[in-house]
C-alpha cells in the first residue's frame, strides 16, 4: 500500500498525517510507503511548521525528517491511497486525475471515520489552537485506514 496524505502547504496538517500514519505503519508491522505533499508550492523545501513538530513531539513523533513538496499529477499513478485534508485538496487533486481509476484513489480523510459526510481537517495555520485538535482528528483517521486496509 503506498499512501499519500495531501492539504495545501504540505506544512500543518498533511506532514501530521504523514508522521502518525507511519508510526501507525511501524507499530503494525506493515509494509507500506507513506508520504505528502501540498496542493500549493509557497512552502517547497520546508520543514513542517514549528506547531506541527511541537505537537507531535508532544505525542512521541519526531517529524522533523519531512520537506514539503507539491502535489503533482504523477502522484495520481504513483499511490495507492490519496487522502486530501479538506474540499478544497479534493476538488484540486480530483481536477488533476486523467480517469476514473485515478479518481477512484482519492478520498476525503475524515470520511474514514464517518464515511460520506465529508467532514474536513480545518486549516490550523492561521491560529494557533488548532493543532492538537488536527492531532486528534488525523490520529483517528489513521487508525480507520489500518482498520480497513490491514487484511
Ligand atoms: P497546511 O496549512 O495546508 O495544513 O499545510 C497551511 C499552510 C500554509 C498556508 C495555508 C495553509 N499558507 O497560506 O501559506
């Protein structure tokens, strides 16, 4: 399973959901590839934003490896799994999909946990109370994609 977790700076959000996921990935055992990647290119080549590395240090998760990078329509054959953050990253991934098959591969990550509601990971970046909130949100989330995925 390669899996590729996406929102718009690659700096908040999608970088948690990459690091949460791999440690769920390691603590299971399984051999898959996780990455993300930022529908928007302002923030190319840096680290996750410094309340992101706080609050996953704060849960045992060191995501200090990560650069962002942008999204490119290649990641559309290259994964498996494509989670977008909020509506917003779907509709730019879902235009960038070439056919059905591609389409099919995304998904809006909350809906892991309540499925067809379509409930979105809300943009922390501009306040400063949203990120454990965004911990708790992908950490369920991730948990579902174990579930459903680890057969
Ligand atoms: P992210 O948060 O999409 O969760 O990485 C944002 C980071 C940067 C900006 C917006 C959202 N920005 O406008 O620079």
């Amino acid at each position: 399973m390669k899996i590729l977790m996406v929102c718009l700076g690659n700096i908040c959000r999608s970088p948690l959901a990459e690091g949460i996921m791999k440690h769920k990935v390691l603590e299971h055992g399984l051999d898959w590839q996780v990455d993300s990647a930022g529908t928007g290119s302002w923030h190319v080549g840096k680290l996750p934003d410094e309340r992101s590395i706080d609050v996953a240090q704060t849960h045992g998760l060191d995501i200090t490896d990560q650069r962002a990078r942008q999204f490119q329509a290649s990641d559309l054959d290259r994964y498996d799994l494509i989670f977008a953050m909020d509506a917003s990253n779907y509709q730019d991934i879902i235009r960038m999909a070439s056919d059905e098959g591609q389409k099919s591969k995304v998904e809006m990550i909350m809906n892991m946990v309540q499925p067809g509601m379509n409930q979105v990971v809300p943009d922390p970046y501009w306040g400063d109370d949203g990120f454990e909130n965004v911990y708790q949100m992908l950490d369920a989330a991730c948990a579902k994609v174990i579930e459903k995925y680890n057969s």
